[in-house]
C-alpha cells in the first residue's frame, strides 16, 4: 500500500458491500442485534463507512503526540515496557519486607504494599478482631512497622507504591523513616494510591471514610504538601477500577472516573494551584474485564478527552499535564470458581486487552483469586502470564498495533461519545462530589451491576462454566485450603504495639495529637503536614484515623439498593 | 372481653408480660404479629391496652432526602442523653411491582446500633387496609406498653397515607431542607397542616435561614389557632439545633386533648379501614347485587350516590 | 389487598457485611433480588459487628440473616451462630455468599450455617434457598423455649 490516504469512493467499494450483506443476511437470516458492556451495538463487519485515514490526524496523530490515542510515549513498549507491580502485601512487616527483597533481587526497583483490612478501616492490630488480621495485607501501624518493611531498602531510588487511603498514614511514615535515615525527601518516589476518597465513597469501602468533607480537605492538603515537598512523588491515583467493580459499564467507569479527575482539579484550582503544577500528577487506575475491544477502546477514548479537558478546560500548557498515565488490573469479576485454571485463560486477555490500550503499569489476577486470597503459586502464573504476552508473543513489538483498524477505531469514537455522556451528566448534576453527595453516582452503579447480572442470568453474557459447559461438581479439581497466619505470629505484632506504645514519648505523642486535632479545625494549617508530624513522634495509625474521624466526622455510606 | 380467656389470650399475656419485663424478644414477636395481623393480633390489642399511654410519640416525616433519618438519630442521642428509653418505627415503602421492601432507614441511625435502651423496628408500606397508619399505630402501642419513653415514628411524607402515619403520634414535626422553592407551595396544602413543629434540616447549607422565613409566612395566613407552630433550625449531621428541638417537643409535651385525639384517631384509622374493604368488595367482579345497581346506574335509572348507598346496606 | 387474614407474611431477611471488608456489590445485588422476589430486606452497610447483627436481627425478627464476605470476614461467622443461640434467635437461618474456601466452608457448615452460595450462583437458587430458609426458621421457633 501506498502512504496516501484512503479516498472514498472506492471504485466497486458499494456494489461488493452490497454482495456480502446479502450473503451474509441469506447466511445468518435471524442475526441477533450484539451490544456491548456499555451498550454499544457491535455489527458484524466494520469498512471504510466506519472509520477512514482521511481522519487519521485529528483522531489519532503520533505516539507521544496529542491527542494520544496511540499511547503518551513515542517509543511506548519498545523504549520501556510496563511495570508489573503486582500486589505485594502479607503478614508482618518482616514477612513484607522479606517477600520485597525476594522481588528487588529479581531486577525489580518498584513495588507496592497493600497494608491489612484493618488499616484500610482505619485501626491499629490491636482494635480489630485477630482472625482477621494479616489475612490480605500487612499489618502496618507505626513509624517501627514501616521502618521494618523497608529494612535495607534505599528509599531514596526505590520507588514505592502504597495503598494508603486518606488521610495518608503510610506515606507520613515512609517521609519519617526516611528522615531518621537521612534520605532527603525530594528522593522519595511513589504514588498514593487510594487516594480517591470518592471511588472509594461510592464504589469501594474499604477503609475507614471521613466524611465527604473532611475527605475531601485532606486529599487538598495532601496534594498541595506533595506539590512542595515531594517533588517525585504522585499524591492522587484516580480509580476508575473501583466503579467498574462496583457494577459500573465500562463507559461509565471512564466517564465517572473523569468527572471525579475534573472534580479534584477543580478543587485544586479553587485553592489557587495552576494547572500545570498538579495536572502532571494525577495517575488513573483501570479495571480490564474481558470484554476486549471495548476496554481497548475505552482506555484510547480515555487518553483523548483527558488531553482534551487539561488543554481547554484548565488551559494546561506543560505537556505532561496533556499525558494520560495509568495502572490497570485485570477484573476478578470475570473469573470463575468453577474451573479455577480457566482463569488463567480470561487473565492473559484481559491483560492483552490493556497492552493494546497503552497502559503504563500492569496488574494481572492470580487464577484463585475467586476461591481465597491469592496462593504464591497462582500469583506466580499471574506473572509469567505477563512475561509471555511481552517477550514470547511479541505484542510490543509495535506500538498500538490495532490502530487504523475499522472496528477499534469506530468503536474508540463510539466509546468516546459515551463517555462524554456520562461526564456530561455528573456536570449536570453539579458535578462529581455534588452527584455522590445525592446518591445520583452510586444508582448509576446499582443499576448497572444489576443489568449485567440480569444479562448473565438470561444467558446473554456467556462465562464458561458457569451458564455454559459446565462439569460436574465432582469432576472439578480440588481446591487447596486457605493458608491462614499462625495466630502466635499476629498476638506477637499486637504486643509489638503495646510495647511501642509503652516506650514512645507520651507527651510528645500527645502533644502531636493535640496539634492534629487543632489542624483539623483549622482552615490555616495544612493537615498533612501536621500530621507527618505526629507519625515522627509515635502517633500510630489507629490513633491518627480516630482524631480526625472524631474531629471530621465519620463518614456514612449512602448506599441503599 | 368478658368471655373465658382462649388459649390465644394466654398466649399474648405471656408475651405482654414478658415484653414489660423488658425482653427485646418478647417485643419483637409481639410487633410481627400486630403487623401481620397473626391469630393472636387481636388478643394482643387487649392484652397491651392497660399499659399504654406512658410514653410520647413523635411524628417525623417530610420529603426524601432532607435528613429525617439523620434527624432520628440526633433526636435519638438527645433522648438517651437524658436517659429516656426510645422505640422507633421506620418505614420504607414497598415496591409495587414485587411487593418486597429494602429497609434500609435505620442503616443511618447506626450511632445506636448497641444500645439496649433503643429499639428500632421497619415497618414496610405494603398494602395494608386502611393504610399502614393503623398498623404503626399498634406497633408504637407495643413500643409504649414495653415501656419506652419516647416512640419515634419515621415517615416519607410523600402521599397522604405516610402523613396518615405521622399523624399517629402526639407530636408531629415536618422536616424540610433548605431551598425547596416550587415543591414548598406544594407542600402548604397537605405536610404542613399536621404540623406540631417545623424543622429546616442542614441548616448548614444556603438559604436555610431563607427557607425558615418563608415558611413562617406560609403559617401567618393560617387561622389563629394554628399559626404558632415553632420553625426551627437544624444540622442534624453536627447535632446543631437538636437541644432546641427537644426543648421544644417536651414543652409541647402531651397533648391536653389526648384521649379525645385518640379517640378521633380511632374512628379516621377504622373509616379508613371501612373504606378499603367496600371498595375491595365493590371491586370484586363475582357479586351479582353490585352488577345489579351498575346496570341501573349505566341505564340513567339510579342515581350514583343512591346505588352507593344501596352498597352499605347490610354491610 | 387481601384481607387481613388472608394475607401473607413475606419472609424478612438481613443482608448484612461483618468484619473490615467493603465490597458490597455482591450484597447489593442479593437485597435488591430477595426484595424482587417479594420480601422484606432490612439491608446494612459493610462492618457491622456480631453485636450489631443480632440486635438487629432481633429487633427487625428477620428469618435469615444473609452474609456477604468476600476477603476473610466470614472467619467471623461461628462467633455470630454463638451470638445468635445466646440471644435466643436460634432458629434464624444464616447463610453465607462470596468467597469461602473449601475447608471454611466445612467449618461454617458445622457452625450451624445453613448453606454457602459461591459466585456463579444463580437468582432462582438464591430466591429459593432463602424462601425455604425462612419458612424453616419460622417453624423452628418457640416462643416458650425461647428466651
């Protein structure tokens, strides 16, 4: 072929169209209507008709190059590939810190630590029902603990991603261990993820929720601390996993996740930011379910409205405030418990799904994720899938390679359209904190979740299995049992903290505590700030959560069915 | 009364008995079966009846989303501060298609979830005769019998039968939100008339003050009597006004008039009760007398009121 | 309508979330089915403790308690069966719906928990199951015995 673009008419373009949907309708007479996730009707072939090169430039353009569709890098994969953070989080912080040295001996220079239920809710191990503890993450409560995960760690070139929901504990112990060990805080790298205290007010409650409110000031104080002190460091990950999760389609869960980014920046621009000094920061999150062109067109739709919405709306200048950086995880949702090894099948096309949608970082699902928490085996596989999508099936080898493809790219347009509806909407009810506020977001979720169920009921949505070739029971393979951490292990980590309780400065502690509950009141201070403070004198998590749950107010769920 | 106790009235004694002595169980039991009219539901009735009339019931109800549950649970704490036991009825409507509920109200009056002086019990709508309001009004009857001080009855008022329900209680407050606008010329005709005590919720928000203003010159058209009824302000979130509402509900108190008001009560729940029954009767398609009187209505040979009346005769 | 004494009682049901977990698409989905299928679901957000559950589930006298648990709240659930038999709610039936291995579901089916639903578990089974729960919690009480 020729570089020129493609001119229609096509000389015999109509009469050969013509030829095939006859042969097509006298084969397939009864040919059911497809639509789908988000409702979009999927036709059998896609020409000319649906996307042509005479919009190559204003839809697509170059890699690296607005609008970005083609991915935010010019040399995407081939200059580097994505970072497989996969989750890492168990046990004691020494268990943690061991299983983090295993992965930085293996080349790695990122990781992540989930921390344990009970510090997402917001308590310390000693508040909390034992059984419970450990169980799916690390039981991290104080400056000690942190200093213990990242033991022979040089926090000044590794790069931390914490999960660490408002008001940002584990990063106030991260900066205060880093200060005991003289590493100068402009060197600490990371992301905040968790951050979006709205995803996780509508769509995922697993932490401890102030008040909207308070949620919000404290996410405002924390992004304006980052913009001064931290200078690598990410302080606001978007979540758009947590409403696809939530039952949200995935148009939706790229348009609520938008309005919820236009939210905070409005927010940070309310307070006086420019554009440019916290744009290049916000990171997003994303679900990949198994629905593969559509979450390939919805992350391409995704990087084009954001260059989009910085540039006209908030007048970003500086081109990294234009690049639409994300993580994505493969859904847990679409995998089974019958058949559990099928799961390793969806897995490797979920994450195909997001290599071709130009992530940055990726998170594959271990196969038993539906039966327990993940073995070390299965999240064993979970990697290696991605290894072999990489190097042995060669899918890097060229940047977004379904480009100009007739189907992606009418679908990118159509997803597109979509999400701008959805945006829309939030804008018309006043916004996104104003349309969680009324409940209007987590409706939409509600339905949404309810219509997919409904849709797997009537056998519309197959899932192997499940509603189609199913085995007996007896034939599936057995299921290993759930290892559980020796109860001894966690009573000790409880007596760990009594004894650091016991030993710190007290009035120092308390002091600091004081300050917090003081800053909490006060428009003048900037909350995090004080609260960095009080993680270097001894304040534990659960005693940080609780001042300013009790001096915010605790936030309630707005979810009735 | 005077006929030899049944097994049916030992049985609802027993459950008196114990519901006084303070069993949560014993309560419980006693609602399902008031609610769902069992066997026992009228033995129970008499059985409650030498025991009522301790307690204070609270009406509140208002247009969804201003905060009346939240409101509930501040009024609750305020209650308990005092050291006064609560009952409260929550109602959810039922869904008409299914005829399931959600009952999810007290999911916001969790700050009780523990505490053994607070009962708390949902109420769906359904289809009950007459309404629900006769059943709410036999559970805040077990509510007072078990010896709770303060019954609190929560209610969408979005129709006339929730007002109904409200209007069960000694004391009926209406909740509003600030900046109502249009819906609050709405209003004038059928919430605001049962009120005892107007309440302007999140008055943290704009144009609270705006609101209260309003509404108090909605009331000064009123008839004498009724134009000083009490606006307040609240933020039911923070606790802000809650004293000033339980200030003014005790100064409220018991209404002077309340077996009058009891008994007039007693006769709108069975007029409403009666009502529903003929027209379930008149609506049956099998009773040869009905199509009867509307042959003749259709031929022009009976007039309509005349074939109504002819339809309670012999009832 | 009916008349009164002819009408039905529609079993009543808790949907419930204990322990630190916050997923609840899963419970939402499961009201929203039970309250189409004609009952009466008194929902609660995630984290509610034992204590919270029973009272509750006595206040509201539901005839099943529904747990949803997806991460490892459902190692709560044999504290709550005990809960329940101390407050006299013996015969409320508790069943279980997320994700439970294999040997905690032995565990939890040994507690006295009347069945786990796992994921790809149908709305028909899951209306049925919980129909048939409540009219068996129903007939298992005794008010005498019961205290």
């Amino acid at each position: 072929m020729s570089e020129q673009a493609v001119q229609l008419p096509l000389p015999g373009f109509e009469q050969e169209r013509l030829n095939w949907r006859r042969s097509y309708e006298r084969q397939c007479p009864d040919g059911k209507t497809l639509r789908n996730r988000s409702g979009i009707e999927v036709k059998p072939l896609y020409t000319p008709d649906d996307w042509d090169g005479a919009r190559y430039m204003a839809d697509l353009g170059f890699p690296g190059q607005p609008p970005f569709t083609r991915g935010i890098h010019a040399t995407m994969y081939r200059g580097r590939t994505w970072t497989q953070r996969q989750l890492v989080g168990l046990g004691t912080p020494e268990d943690y810190n061991a299983r983090l040295k295993t992965i930085l001996s293996h080349g790695g220079s990122a990781g992540s630590l989930i921390p344990c239920n009970s510090v997402y809710r917001g308590f310390d191990c000693d508040e909390v029902d034992p059984l419970l503890l450990g169980t799916c993450g690390a039981v991290v409560n104080t400056v000690e603990d942190m200093e213990t995960c990242f033991r022979d760690i040089d926090l000044g070139s590794f790069s931390a991603a914490l999960n660490d929901p408002s008001p940002f504990t584990l990063l106030a112990f991260v900066l205060a261990v880093a200060e005991r060990r003289g590493v100068p805080w402009a060197k600490i790298s990371g992301t905040s993820n968790q951050s979006d205290y709205i995803s996780h007010f509508v769509a995922n409650h697993m932490f401890f929720r102030l008040a909207l409110p308070g949620a919000r000031r404290v996410l405002l104080d924390h992004i304006a601390f980052c913009a001064e002190r931290l200078p690598l460091w990410n302080p606001l990950s978007i979540v758009g996993q947590h409403m696809q999760q939530a039952g949200a389609t995935p148009a939706e869960a790229m348009g609520l996740t938008l309005s919820s980014a236009i939210q905070y920046a409005e927010d940070c621009r309310a307070r006086g930011m420019a554009p440019d000094a916290f744009l290049p920061r916000f990171t997003f999150f994303f679900d990949l379910s198994i629905s593969f062109f559509e979450e390939i067109a919805k992350l391409r739709a995704g990087r084009r409205i954001w260059q989009r919405l910085t540039r006209e709306r908030f007048g970003a200048t500086d081109p990294r405030s234009w690049r639409f950086k994300f993580h994505a995880q493969t859904s847990g949702l679409d995998l089974t418990r019958q058949q559990p090894l099928n799961n390793i099948a969806r897995t490797a096309v979920q994450a195909m799904a997001g290599i071709f949608g130009g992530l940055q970082s990726l998170h594959a699902d271990a196969y038993d994720e539906v039966l327990s928490v993940p073995t070390e085996g299965a999240a064993r596989i979970a990697v290696s899938t991605q290894n072999i999508l990489r190097e042995e099936a060669h899918l890097t080898d060229v940047i977004d390679p379904l480009g100009g493809s007739y189907y992606v790219e009418r679908l990118t347009n159509q997803m597109e359209d979509e999400i701008l509806a959805v945006i829309e909407r939030i804008e018309q009810a006043g916004g996104m904190y104003r349309a969680v506020e009324s409940g209007l977001v987590q409706r939409m979720l509600g339905e949404s979740a309810l219509a997919f169920q409904d849709r797997v009921e009537r056998g519309e949505e197959t899932i192997v299995g499940v509603n189609a070739y199913q085995i007996p029971e007896s034939e599936e393979m057995p299921r290993a049992p759930l290892e559980r951490p020796d109860p001894a292990i966690m009573e000790q980590q409880v007596a760990r903290l009594a004894r650091f309780k016991a030993e710190r400065d007290q009035d120092r502690a308390k002091r600091a505590l004081d300050d917090l509950a003081r800053a909490a009141t006060s428009a003048e201070e900037n909350i995090f700030s004080v609260l960095v403070a009080a993680a270097k004198a001894g304040a534990t998590h659960g005693e940080i959560c609780a001042c300013l749950r009790r001096e915010l107010g605790d936030g309630q769920p707005l979810i009735v069915p | 009364m005077s006929l030899a106790a049944t097994p049916l009235d030992d049985k609802a004694a027993a459950l008196v008995a114990r519901l006084r002595a303070g069993e949560a169980l014993a309560l419980s039991k006693a609602i399902t079966a008031l609610e769902n009219d069992l066997p026992e539901a009228g033995a129970l009735i008499g059985a409650l009846r030498p025991h009522l009339g301790h307690g204070l019931s609270i009406g509140v109800t208002g247009p969804p989303g201003v905060g009346k549950s939240t409101l509930v649970n501040g009024l609750i704490g305020q209650f308990r501060a005092q050291a006064r036991s609560v009952g409260v009825v929550a109602v959810d409507p039922s869904s008409p298609l299914s005829g399931g509920a959600i009952l999810g109200d007290r999911v916001r009056m969790t700050d009780h979830g523990s505490d053994p002086e607070v009962f708390i019990r949902s109420l769906a709508s359904r289809g009950h005769l007459g309404g629900l309001a006769p059943t709410a009004a036999r559970v805040v009857d077990a509510l007072d019998a078990a010896g709770k001080e303060v019954v609190l009855i929560e209610t969408v008022g979005a129709g006339q039968s929730e007002i109904e329900i409200a209007a069960v209680a000694d004391i009926k407050i209406v909740v509003l939100a600030p900046g109502l606008g249009d819906e609050m010329q709405a209003l004038k005709a059928g919430i605001l008339e049962i009120a005892d005590i107007l309440v302007v919720n999140k008055a943290d928000r704009p144009l609270a003050e705006q609101t209260a203003s309003q509404l108090k010159a909605m009331l000064s058209l009123r008839a004498p009597a009724r134009r000083d009824v009490p606006v307040l302000l609240t933020a039911a979130t923070d606790g802000q006004g809650l004293e000033a509402l339980v200030a003014e509900i005790d100064r409220l108190g018991v209404p002077p008039d309340r077996a009058a008001r009891r008994r007039a009560r007693t006769r709108q729940l069975l007029a409403g009760v009666a009502a529903d029954l003929l027209r379930e009767r008149l609506l049956a398609d099998d009773d040869p007398a009905v199509e009867a009187l509307c042959d003749q209505v259709e031929r022009g040979t009976l007039a309509l009121d005349q074939a109504a009346r002819r339809t309670l005769e012999g009832s | 309508m009916t008349a009164f004494s002819e009408r039905t009682r529609p079993p009543r049901v808790l949907v419930t979330k204990v322990g630190l977990d916050g997923h609840d698409r899963g419970s939402r989905i499961v009201a929203a089915y039970l309250r189409d299928a004609g009952m009466e679901v008194v929902y609660t957000p995630p984290w509610q403790g034992i204590e919270r559950v029973v009272k509750l589930a006595l206040e509201e006298d539901v005839d099943v308690i529904g747990v949803s648990s997806l991460s490892t709240d459902h190692l709560l659930i044999p504290q709550l069966m005990t809960a329940l038999g101390q407050a006299g709610l013996g015969h409320i039936r508790v069943v279980v719906g997320g994700i439970v291995p294999d040997g905690d579901e032995a565990e939890l089916l040994a507690a006295g928990v009347a069945q786990v639903f796992h994921p790809g578990v149908t709305r028909e089974e899951i209306v049925a199951g919980v129909e048939a729960f409540a009219l068996e919690a129903r007939a298992a009480f005794d008010l005498e015995t019961a205290s």
